[in-house]
C-alpha cells in the first residue's frame, strides 16, 4: 500500500519524529505551574499531515488560550496514532492518576480510527462512557463512513448532557473542498485543516475569534 500510495509513505513517516517531539515536550509540562492541558486521542492530537507537530490543532489552539490568557500553557499529549476510543479508555486516561492535581483542560479527539471499521462502533460507544465530567470530546469530522459517523457523534451528543461533557462540532466545521484541506495521505487535516479542527474547538471554549 505504501508503495502504491506515496502520500501515504510520506505522512506515515513523519509519525515517529511528531511522537518524538511531543514526548520532549512532555517532560517539560510536567514541571511548572501554568495551566495544563491533556491531550487526549489519535494521530490527529498529534498533528500527523500538518507541516510540524504545532500545526495541528493543538498547538493552533494553545496559542489561542495563551492569547487569552496572557500566560503559557502546558500541554501534555497522550494522544497516540492510531488510537480508537477504546484506547483511550483504556491507556490514555491512566494519565489522569498520574497528575498531582487534575489539568485545567481535558480534551479527547478520537474515533475516526473506529468509525472506518466496520466492527468499531459498539466499543467505541462504551468508551465514551469513561471519559471524565467535564472533558472537551470533538465530534467525527466530515469525509469518513458517513453512516457510522452520524451514528457515533449522535451518541456523542446524547451521553454530553449526562457526562458534562463539552462537545467541540468538528463535523460541523469540516467538509469541502478537500484537496484544500487534507494532508498527501488523502486521509489526514493538513495545515488548512486543522485550522478548521482549532475553530471548532475554540468555538466550544468560548474563546474569541484570533488569528491563527
């Protein structure tokens, strides 16, 4: 397949160096006293397709709460490539134990990687569950299964309410044209993307309009 498909070869390979980066960066987050944020998710709380790893919508929208907060934020990501909600659940929320005190911020971008399996969507929905009061979960953006994706963000709209959960409507944000928004996989946000990813998350959080 990676043959076949450069594009693919050539975002895969960047998966390793964007894992690396944000790992350095998580030993610094550890430290200090400034707002924290938890990443939780996929490949695209990494920024996999962006031009580098802040291109992604984490670091877009952490320069938006530094904006508005006039202070740094922290970031620590546990997001991993190729996660599915289960994951998430079952390894990504541990990082919440490990913490002295809870981060301000709690987000979880995931399932993509469910809804383009056909097997995918059950699990996915008893995931959902685990997530914390209060924590930002996004909607399955445009351009995947569409059937399965209206199926899983119905529930994610649904259990919010009961959960307290903040729900970011990235599928209300995403959609043509693609070849605008999409990194050389035909699969990933690319720069332009994830800009839209940022607004549908600041838009959640209230933070006003900036520039990216």
């Amino acid at each position: 397949m990676r043959r076949l498909r450069p594009g693919v070869a050539a975002v895969h390979d960047t998966v390793a160096a964007y894992r690396d980066d944000w790992a350095r960066a998580n030993v610094e987050a550890r430290g200090g006293d400034s707002p924290l944020w938890l990443v939780l998710g996929d490949s695209t709380g990494q920024g996999i397709g962006a031009s580098a790893p802040t291109r992604g919508y984490v670091g877009l929208l952490r320069r938006q709460l530094e904006t508005r907060d006039g202070r740094p934020w922290r970031v620590l990501n546990a997001a991993v490539s190729g996660a599915r909600l289960r994951d998430v659940a079952r390894d990504q929320l541990g990082w919440l134990t490990q913490l002295a005190d809870p981060p301000t911020l709690v987000t979880c971008a995931a399932g993509a990687n469910d809804v383009i399996r056909p097997w995918g969507i059950e699990r996915a929905r008893r995931a959902l569950d685990a997530l914390p009061p209060g924590a930002l979960v996004a909607t399955i953006p445009k351009g995947l299964n569409a059937g399965r994706t209206a199926s899983l963000n119905a529930d994610i709209w649904a259990l919010a309410p009961a959960r307290r959960l903040v729900v970011a409507d990235v599928w209300a944000h995403t959609g043509p044209p693609w070849a605008a928004k999409v990194a050389v996989d035909h699969f990933h946000p690319n720069d332009r993307g994830y800009e839209d990813w940022t607004a549908a998350l600041a838009e959640a959080l209230d933070l006003p309009d900036a520039s990216l």
